[in-house]
C-alpha cells in the first residue's frame, strides 16, 4: 500500500538522540492522532513516524491515496479529522496509516 501513496513522507528527523525532537513529535503524536507513546520506547516513535505522510492538500490527498474508492463510507473530510486519521497542520494535511501502524509486529505488547 505505501507504494501508493505519492505524498511526502516525513523526512527523517533526529527522534533517536535528540529527546527535545522525540518529545516534540510525541507530544504532537499525542494530541493530533491520539498516539500515546512513552519517551522511551524510541523505536515505537520511529514506527509511528515511518506512519505519517503529508500532502499539500485535500484534493492531493484524496487524489494519490485513493482514500474515497476505497473508503467511500468514510470519505469526508470531516469524518477523516473526527476519527483522527488526517490533521490540517501548518497548512498541511497530514495522514496517519492506522494500517502501517497496526502492522508492527510488537504493537500488542505495548497497548
């Protein structure tokens, strides 16, 4: 699936050595997406950052996920920011894999 997906992934910032970043983003992971996830458990960070992609706008996202034939009971914009699936932040629209994020093998053990 992610080969799909054309929008700009998250360039890789300095969530491993740099705890000002990493709280930073965890902070943001918190209250955007509803991601809870300890300062410590760094390499869940870096999953959780490999799980993000933003695009310019609705209409790219919509356009290069193929969000609405694939989803089309939940293809408003309103339903994807209720359900904490995109964020408009700094003008950007955000997404968040729920199912990139699912798929780590050693997410069971840490809910």
């Amino acid at each position: 699936m992610q080969e799909q997906i054309r929008g700009k992934k998250v360039e890789k910032i300095d969530i491993r050595t740099s705890t000002l970043v990493r709280c930073g983003f965890l902070s943001l992971l918190k209250e955007e997406f509803g991601i809870c996830i300890r300062d410590s458990e760094v390499a869940l960070a870096e999953h959780a950052l490999s799980c993000i992609t933003i695009f310019d706008t609705w209409q790219d996202f919509f356009c290069k996920t193929n969000w609405e034939r694939d989803n089309p009971e939940a293809a408003g914009q309103d339903y994807l920011l209720e359900n904490r699936i995109c964020r408009e932040i700094g003008g950007k629209i955000w997404y968040f894999s729920h199912i990139l994020w699912e798929e780590w093998p050693f997410l069971e053990h840490v809910k």
